[in-house]
C-alpha cells in the first residue's frame, strides 16, 4: 500500500464531509474553466473579426463608438457623413477599397442590423485568409432590392434564398417601411457579426423614401463646414429602377446621399496613419484603427472584467481550499489515534505528514477534475444557446491553456493547506496517541 | 534478537515543572526465542516500558540493546524503520485502523517497513489466524476476538524479531483468551520470535515458565 492508497482510504472513511469539500473545489474550477473558455472565445471575436480592414472611417465623435458600431453591429451610430466625402475617400489614390456602411435601420422585429452597402463588400477578405462564402442556391446581391443575410439571420428568421422582408426606419419597429428586399444570397457562417448582418444593396437603401437628407439641411450642413454647396441633381439625370413591387424607384442625388461609415483598405500600410492623420485634420470626420481601437477594449475594459472574474473565481477556489483545510483540521483531533498507530507501526514522522499532504491533493485534484469535467459539460450545453442569442460562436469542445495552469495551481493550493494538519499528525506523540 | 536494557532511565515532566521518574532499570535481558511474561500494576510504567524497547518513545538516558544494536542512539526515523523492520506490536484494544480491511491493516504493517508488500504474505498469515474468509472485511465487521487476529497477523507481518504485547487478552472474552494467547505463543515459537507479553493477570502469566515482575528490577525512586 502506498501513501496515495492509504491517503484515499482515509479520504473514503470520511465520504460525506470529503465529497462535499471535493465539491466545492470542483464548482470553483467548473466557474474558472466557464470563464476562461467564454473570455477567449469574446476575445478572439473582438480581435480577429474585422482585421480585414485598416480603418474605419465615419463622423467626429467616439472613435471605439464607430468601431463597435461599423464592425461588431452594437452601440448607435455616431452621424453620416457626405457621400461626397465617400467619394473622396474612395478616389484617393493610396486606397485600395473603400466600403460605404448606411446603418441604422433594422429588420421588423428588429433583432438584426441592416447594412446598406455595395456587393464589393462581399470580394473583400472579411479576416486575413477569410473570404466570404456563399451557402448553396444563392450569392451576391445585383439589384437595388436585393439583400444578403448572415447565416445566424436565416437560421433564427428561417429565412432563405427569395424570402422577403422590410425593414425598420432607425429601428423604430413602428415605422416600418413599405418596400420589400429579397434574400439573393445566405453567407457561410463566420464566427463574426456578418453572422447577424443583414446586408442590403446601397442602391436600393437610397431609394427608400426617408433616407434621403433634406436639402436644405444639405446646404445648411455644407455651409457649416465650408463645403462645397451641393446643387440638386436635375430629376433627368438620375437613374430608376421597378421594385419588386412593381413601383418605379428613382435614385437619389448624389448631393442627398449619406454614408454612416467607410470601411477602408490602403495600399500600403505605412499609408493608413496618414490617411488616419489627413481625416483628422478635416472638419468632418475621424478614422478609427479598428486593431487599436479593439485592442483598447481588450485592455481596459474586457481584460479588466476577465481579471475580475478569473479573481473571483480564484477566490472561490482558495475558498475551497480553506474548506480542505477546515474538513481535514477538524478530523485531525479524531485521528490522533489512527497517526498514533501508524506510527507505533513504523510509519515516520515524514510518512504521516506526506499521507496528510497527499489527502489534501487527492481531494483537491480530484475536485478540479470533476471542476473540468463540469465546466466543460457547462460550456457543450451554453454553446448552442450562446450562439442562438449573441454573434458568439462558442466552440463546445474548447480547451484553453490558460486551463494548464489551474492543475498545478490545485497542487500548490492543496499542499499550502495541508501543511497545518500535516504538521498536526508530524507533530503527534505516538504514546499519548495510543493511550487516548 | 536478544534483547537487552542497560541503565535505562525514564522520567515524565509533570504540569507544575517537576519530573516524575517511571523507570530506572539497571539491567533487563530477553533471550532470542524466549517468552516472557512481564507483571505489573497500572501505571507501573509496563507500556512505558514497551514504548522505549519499541522506540517509540527514546529513554532519557541508558542502552536499549538489540541483536548488539543500541537503538536508544538512534535518531528517531532510523527507530521508527527498525520497529517497523524487526518488531511486532500487539495492543490491548487492537488498535486496528477502521478505513481498511482485515487483509489491508496487515499489508499497512508491512508498507511502513520499506520492504515489498508481499500480498500472499499477508493472505497466508490471515489464513492461519483462521480469518480466511474475513480478508475483505472491516474491522467494524468484526468480532474482538477476530480484531485481536488480525492485530496478531499484522504483529506478524514483516516477520519481526521481536514482539511486544501489551495486554493482548485484556478486552476479549474468556472463550477467545486463550485462543488468542495460543495463537501468539505458537506463531512466535514457530518463527523463532522473542515475546515480551505485558499482563496483570496471574491466570496468563501462569502459563509462562519466565515471570518477571517489573518492581523488581524496576526501582523510578532510587536505585534498583
């Protein structure tokens, strides 16, 4: 019999209080695992989603806003931007691409984001290597009324190649608007926001009445900002297209248009902080680097909420750990005898502090054991219903490194507080023990 | 193993400071193979006695001489691998540990000795105290008189020397004393083992032919 043998059977003497004490180790680590799992998989989403792109361009304001708002679909728009300056910034010569991104409205039940933009959008690499992938039967949109919807958007609306749907002015599910866009093409899943996205022809987001800037507004804008005033495009001029519907819509002047943001891609990179710097300079907008700006949120606030929580559930775990000690301290009064015999059988000083020492890793490595086992049994069954309720793709089968550590850890923990009723039994006068 | 005590003293600290001696024995000599009865009244010292021959306890000062080795100069783990090596314990309350079965508190006796756990051992010894068919029980399962068994077993089991019993017939019923006390006598005839048993019952003593009372060479107050 060896010490590990010996440390099990005291540890089964005693099975209630030691599987009660295993159990709360186990439900801290389960809490660590859960945590650390769900922190990656926020991470890697927040990191790698939108590092096709090498700026994001929209109105002065918050710059971490615009990201969130261009890239991941949350928070609100910060204002439009001339279409004109769209122009500009897609005719500089050291852009490669430049997206237009008309955002605010949402769908009727206004679960999902609509994106007015250009099919371009879909030639781009969405992530370094990342092309976007069409599911069968459909692909890009062509015609102003044409839409492509996000794989997690067809699987929670049903939605499929020739559905159709309206959209929600600014979100506001009352004020619905009348003109239909039909599904042309569903996206491959991602992992990224375009998984809710749903994508709308630039086109055909112009033509919905209510979309269109006043002109008056227009000119006062312009003036405001020392532009060029625009002049109305003559009614001649512009383009029409029958609906769906059967209705003939009419394209919107130039001068009336606005885009939400640009998303840019410059030729070379040492161009993007000049360009970033030029806008800024401008009356008018700001440019985000979408890397930075995502790296800030990492740092500051979803690092800071992972420190937090992984404190939290360290705490628990040390918590755990005092249970350890309270459960084997306790029962140490009642096994003075059992040490006592022990060592009236040969058993050294060192041997029964190392079988107190080896109760406690048992307990505590067996409780994390069962913590991981929980933790990613938690993960399999969150993973499905995270995904359905959030962009979050979460991978049921998930293991972090991070989870390395927390074996060792256990170890270390375990022995800290098995030190005290280890050196308890040490310390045990085997005569008196035996007299007891 | 011949066993031999020179000038051993031993002495208490009492709570108010004082010592209180318990032994003071000039000399005391056990023969490799001899059976021994050692009479005494409670708190004469007998268990303090056994305590400092096992090495459990280390004298305060004198020569606890086995096979020519002074074990009283040993440190305390090299006492505690020769008890567990060369010396059998019996105790009055069997002492039996109550999370492992009969067949386990004989393998726990051995694997204190560093040697290799020798299971067939340990079954063979079980077998021959007759608890064959009790090998996977719990003490707590069991009769005293079965307890005591596997106590004897388990005194047994590294092949000791010499063994120490302590009262062994003290808490078992009249029908399983004699059983039991046959049972240790024989196993330690057979093995060529040296017994030193401690009793206060004359009707146990009476079947050794060397009784020895520990007054007699025993003097804590002076001189012996």
């Amino acid at each position: 019999m060896n010490l590990v043998n010996i440390a099990w059977k005291s540890i089964r003497q005693r099975s209630l209080a030691s599987s009660l004490t295993a159990l709360s180790v186990a439900l801290g680590v389960a809490l660590m695992v859960t945590v650390l799992v769900i922190n990656s998989v926020v991470t890697k989403m927040f990191s790698q989603s939108m590092t096709g792109y090498d700026l994001v361009v929209g109105a002065k304001g918050s710059a971490m806003q615009l990201v969130l708002n261009t890239i991941y679909f949350l928070d609100k728009p910060i204002e439009n931007l001339p279409y004109s300056y769209y122009q500009k910034i897609r005719n500089n010569s050291g852009v490669s691409h430049a997206i237009p991104f008309c955002l605010g409205d949402t769908t009727q039940d206004g679960r999902f984001r609509i994106v007015g933009t250009i099919p371009e959008y879909f030639d781009i690499e969405y992530m370094p290597k990342h092309k976007f992938q069409f599911q069968p039967g459909g692909g890009i949109m062509k015609d102003p009324f044409d839409a492509v919807i996000g794989a997690r958007v067809a699987r929670s609306n049903g939605w499929s190649v020739g559905s159709q749907f309206s959209i929600a002015h600014g979100g506001n599910l009352e004020d619905v608007h009348a003109e239909k866009f039909t599904v042309k093409g569903i996206l491959a899943p991602t992992g990224t926001p375009n998984d809710g996205g749903v994508f709308i022809h630039l086109d055909g987001f112009y033509m919905i009445p209510g979309h269109e800037k006043p002109l008056d507004e227009v000119r006062e804008r312009d003036k405001a900002f020392g532009l060029e005033i625009a002049e109305e495009t003559p009614s001649r001029e512009r383009r029409t297209f029958q609906g769906p519907d059967g209705k003939v819509y009419k394209e919107l002047p130039d001068s009336q248009k606005e885009v939400t943001a640009i998303l840019v891609r410059v030729k070379f990179m040492t161009f993007a902080p000049m360009l970033q710097a030029s806008i800024k300079k401008g009356p008018l907008a700001q440019a985000a680097n979408p890397i930075a700006e995502i790296g800030k949120l990492l740092r500051n606030i979803v690092g800071n909420i992972r420190t937090v929580l992984v404190v939290m559930t360290a705490l628990i775990i040390v918590v755990s750990g005092v249970s350890i000690f309270v459960s084997i301290y306790n029962s140490m009064s009642d096994r003075r005898r059992e040490i006592a015999i022990m060592r009236a059988l040969g058993a050294s000083r060192t041997t029964v502090f190392s079988i107190i020492i080896a109760e406690s890793i048992l307990l505590c490595v067996g409780g994390g054991i069962l913590g991981f086992l929980i933790g990613h049994t938690l993960v399999f069954i969150a993973s499905p219903v995270v995904e359905a309720r959030s962009e979050i793709l979460l991978n049921p089968w998930a293991f972090e490194l991070d989870e390395l550590i927390i074996l060792p850890a256990l170890i270390v923990l375990a022995t800290i507080v098995g030190l005290v009723p280890g050196l308890t039994a040490y310390r045990t006068d085997v005569a008196r023990g035996l007299a007891e | 193993m011949s066993l031999v005590l020179k000038d051993i003293r031993k002495s208490y600290r009492e709570p108010d400071g004082k010592r209180l001696p318990i032994l003071n024995i000039s000399h005391f000599e056990l023969q490799a193979g001899e059976q021994a009865v050692l009479l005494g009244p409670s708190g004469g010292g007998k268990t303090t006695l056994l305590n400092v021959i096992s090495g459990i306890t280390a004298p305060d000062s004198g020569s606890v001489i086995l096979d020519g080795t002074d074990i009283a100069r040993f440190s305390e783990n090299r006492r505690d691998r020769f008890r567990a090596q060369k010396i059998g314990f019996v105790f009055q309350t069997f002492n039996l540990l109550g999370a492992f079965t009969a067949l386990e508190n004989v393998l726990l006796g051995m694997s204190f000795s560093g040697r290799r756990v020798n299971r067939p051992h340990a079954v063979d010894l079980l077998t021959r105290v007759g608890l064959a068919h009790r090998l996977d029980h719990r003490p707590s399962a069991m009769s005293v008189g079965e307890q005591q068994r596997v106590a004897v077993a388990r005194a047994l089991a590294n092949n000791p020397a010499l063994l120490l019993a302590d009262e062994p017939t003290a808490n078992v019923d009249v029908t399983n004393q004699q059983t039991i006390l046959t049972l240790i006598r024989e196993a330690c005839r057979e093995h060529n083992v040296a017994l030193l048993m401690v009793t206060h019952s004359m009707e146990v003593a009476g079947q050794f032919q060397r009784v020895d009372r520990l007054s007699d060479f025993n003097q804590p107050e002076g001189t012996p």
